[in-house]
C-alpha cells in the first residue's frame, strides 16, 4: 500500500511513519501543500493524508482541485479545526473521512483499514462478483461501477460508492445516521453524525434530481433508499 502524506509537521510525519512500518504501509511525506499536489499528479497513490493547514496550498484546496479533476482516490484530512463547520467544508469538498489533531495513531490506522478494505481486496477477503440491477442502477461491487440509466458514473469518492451500494442492497429500508456510520463507515464517529449528512447531499447531487432524488430523509429517523418515490425534496 502506498500512501502520500502531506503534512507540515514533521514530528507527526514521524509518529505516522513508526506505524506504517509496523502495518507494511509504503508512506511518503511532503511537508508543503503546493509540492505535495505536485508530488500527487507523479506518483501512483492508494489514499492520500492531507493536512487541512499547509504553506503553498491549504489541504482543502488540494482536495477540491483532485475531485476536479475526477479523481476517486481515497482522502483522509488532518485537521486542528474542531467545529462543525469546518469539518462539513472538508467533506464537501471531497474528503472521505478527517481525524482532528491531537488524534491517536491507532485510530488513524483504524480509518485507513476502515476505507481501503472497502476498496483494495486483501488476500483474506472475499469478493463478491454479483451485480446489483434496479430500475435506474447498475452497480459492480467487484469493479466498484456505477451506471445509471445506462450511464455510467465516474465521479463518486470510495465513500460514496460504499454508502449508495449499501442503500440500494437495502431498498426502502429506513436506517438512522449511526447505524449507518456503524454499517458503511466501519467504525463509530462518536457524534459526528453530520458527516452522513454531507455525503447524501452529495449523492443527491450527482445521481438524483430535485424530482426524484433516490435519498429520502425520514424525520426524526434517518434516510432510505426508494427509487419508486418523486418529490420536490432536496
């Protein structure tokens, strides 16, 4: 596995290292934001760690310009900003998940293993090779492709892709943010229950219209999947 760390600090460069080394994880560390993006369009990545905070180019920055160029690579954000909003800005401009410093290392690990068992099938795992076929999708968990009305849809983060394959594995069944984080996330976020939020908002956006947005909150409840229902809901 070989990931790219772009992060200032070089004391936190190295606590990320010492447990890649134990884990068998490839890291590569650039200390600016601007060299970092660069250093990113180089090489061949399977998840990317940016600071939110870098000299030459913020982390949100480095993160929008990779989801512009339609670029699905796993992103995971550092950051020392702790309030809600910041942490939504980050997932809206195309973060899977954040850990906010100071943070343990094991549960960074945690959130790596949490995203990349879901995209790189390890040697253990046991890979489905069915389709999922509805009225509007088509859905390969094996190739992880998404076709919608027979296009297809190239522009999903990994979490995303996990989060609609769950949803239409289970249609019209009603699911609450946690058991949600719980069941796709992998892991408990410990309140931070907005990031469900973002990423149907998101999925709205690229997959559904103000008519029929397939993602339909159920107040005081949570969300589901009904490809059946048309609403003028956003």
């Amino acid at each position: 596995m070989n990931v790219l760390v772009i992060e200032d600090n070089e004391s936190v460069c190295s606590m990320i290292d010492m447990f890649f080394s134990k884990e068998g994880i490839k890291g590569e560390y650039v200390h600016d934001g601007l060299k970092g993006f660069e250093r990113y369009k180089e090489g061949e990545w399977d998840l990317l760690i940016i600071d939110w905070m870098l000299p030459g180019m913020d982390g949100v920055s480095i993160c929008r310009k990779i989801r512009g160029e339609g670029d699905s690579i796993p992103i995971i954000m550092l950051t020392a900003k702790d309030s809600e909003s910041d942490q939504v800005l980050g997932l809206e401009m195309g973060a899977d998940d954040y850990v906010t410093k100071p943070f343990s290392p094991l549960a960074l690990m945690a959130r790596i293993r949490a995203i990349t068992r879901r995209v790189h099938s390890g040697p253990m795992e046991k890979i489905e090779k069915g389709l999922l076929v509805t009225k509007h999708f088509q859905i390969s968990k094996e190739k992880r492709e998404v076709y919608l009305d027979g296009e297809a849809i190239t522009n999903l983060t990994p979490k995303e892709f996990d989060l609609l394959y769950y949803f239409v594995q289970h249609p019209k069944q009603v699911f609450t943010r946690e058991q949600l984080l719980d069941r796709v996330w992998g892991y408990q976020f410990y309140g931070d229950e907005r990031t469900v939020d973002v990423h149907i908002k998101r999925l709205r956006k690229k997959l559904g219209t103000d008519h029929q947005p397939f993602f339909h909150t159920v107040w005081g409840v949570g969300y589901k999947f009904d490809e059946t229902i048309q609403t003028s809901e956003n």
